[in-house]
C-alpha cells in the first residue's frame, strides 16, 4: 500500500520539544556526501559508521587513489555494519513486523525487509527523510510491507505489543533512554528482541572525555554512558543477551574515511582519538523484552 500525504500528514505529525525540534531541523538540512553519494551504490541510504577489515587497494598509490572505489569501500563497510544488526533480531517470519527507531533515510528496514521478508515501520523526526524513505520504498515495490513515518520514537503512536523486533543504530544518543527503552518494551511484544549500534563513553575512562564532547557538538547529540543502557534496560524489562564490543572493528573505517578528501566532514580525527584513547566504545547490545 502506497502511503498518501493525506495519510502521512494526518498520522506523523510529531510531538517535540525544543531540543527535538533542532535535532529535526539538522537532519531536514542535511545534504552530506558521506551519507548520500555512498546511499548512491545500491539505493540502500544509512546513517552509520562501517565495520571489519578495509580493501587497502583502493587507496594504491601506484595506481592513484580512487574516489569511486573509497567510496565503495566505505558503503561495503556500513552494509556489513547494518548486516551485523540485522543478523541479531531473532528467527523472523514474513509475518513479523519489526520498528526501526531513528531510522534515517531507511537503509535499515530495507536489510531487515530483504533478509526476513518482514513488516517494517520506520520513525524519523525529520519529515524529508521520511519522504524520501518512503519513495525508496516505492519504487523497489516493497511499499506494502515497509513504511516510514515522520513521528517521533520516544512517542510513535503505534500499537503495543505488535512487534516481534526492534533497533536503535546510532540514534540513541538523541534521547533520554528510559524514555526510549520504555517505548521499545511497549512495542515489542513478549519475547521480542532489542538491538542497538551505539557509541558510548567509557564510565572507567572517568567523565565524558574532550573528544566525546567535540562529537556531541558536532553532532547536536548527547552520547551517554555506558552503564546507563544497562541500568536503563534493566528498568524497562530489556534483559541484555549479548553485548560486543565493536570499538577495535570501526577503527579501519574511521581511518580510510579520514583520507577520502572527498567525502571528510572535519570530525574524523576526533573519533580515531576518541577510540584509541579509551573514553569512546562503539558496542552492539542485544536485549529481549521480559
């Protein structure tokens, strides 16, 4: 089913507050190569960082660096990122349906979708991104089973207990988590699972270090600490089954990021100092609701 502005209109309009509305505002002006022209490859647009091991190639010397070939490489790098998330949401039917939360322009229910052949519904404050979603959506014709709406995922509006799974990647850090957690455990459904990519500063490193607050600045986000996703969790019947510490697997990426001149937006160097300093973790959390 195709959604309608009618539809879209009627049922997305979003409760914000002030810092929700700028958060909105960003991502409604967003035009970044490192987003868009990677999204470009496949028609698969995400939001995140990569993960494993770079094809050292691509950068030769001997043959000149290829803008092309670096660009490539950091999309292959995100997708297995998002496969990663998506191999952790638990044995999913054609019948689920499953809630990506933050979901950018919705490269991730796309993976989920093509994976499970599952329902999906994407949340995003930002009304472009959620259009632009949408019409992906269109013309790949899985708009019957995959849809975006422009609400916010502290409050989506849709029904409790109908999801068998459900994933924050990289979007945690814009919200407060019991607030979040607490709409994930009434989406989900008993024994659904919980999955999160999400950067965090390290508690045993001491305070959020220099670095972590240039990243928040940059950003317009506030990363939090580890421990509160446990705690929070643990408050909102989200049991941890699996958490994998992903920091020494995003490395590679940040480095080959940090020399294509082509697609660089400043913030490189932060997160390489951020990681291999201690005071930043990248971890994957994956939690079922009790």
């Amino acid at each position: 089913m195709t959604i309608t502005n009618e539809e879209t209109t009627a049922a997305s309009v979003p409760s914000q507050s002030t810092y929700q509305t700028r958060v909105a505002d960003y991502w409604n002006a967003e035009e970044n190569p490192v987003n868009l022209e990677l999204g470009k490859i496949d028609d698969l647009y995400h939001h995140h960082y990569g993960i494993g091991a770079v094809d050292r190639s691509v950068l030769d010397e001997g043959r000149g660096a290829d803008p092309d070939r670096i660009t490539a490489e950091l999309h292959r790098l995100e997708q297995a990122q998002t496969d990663l998330l998506a191999s952790r949401l638990g044995d999913l039917s054609p019948a689920d349906r499953v809630f990506d939360a933050g979901c950018g322009r919705g490269g991730g229910s796309v993976v989920a979708h093509l994976r499970y052949g599952c329902h999906a519904d994407g949340v995003t404050l930002s009304r472009k991104q959620a259009d632009f979603a949408n019409e992906q959506a269109r013309k790949r014709g899985i708009d019957d089973k995959v849809r975006y709406h422009h609400r916010n995922m502290l409050d989506t509006g849709l029904e409790s207990g109908a999801y068998a799974a459900s994933w924050n990647n990289e979007s945690t850090m814009y919200v407060e988590l019991d607030l979040l957690f607490a709409e994930h455990a009434r989406l989900l459904r008993r024994g659904g699972r919980y999955v999160t990519i999400t950067g965090c500063y390290n508690d045993a490193y001491g305070r959020a270090s220099r670095e972590v607050s240039l990243i928040n600045a940059h950003y317009i986000c506030d990363i939090h600490p580890r421990s509160e996703y446990f705690r929070a969790m643990a408050r909102n019947r989200l049991v941890p089954v699996q958490v994998q510490d992903l920091t020494a697997d995003t490395i590679p990426y940040w480095e080959l990021r940090q020399q294509a001149d082509h697609l660089v937006t400043g913030i490189e160097e932060t997160f390489l100092n951020a990681y291999r300093n201690g005071s930043f973790q990248y971890l994957l959390i994956v939690a079922d609701r009790v």
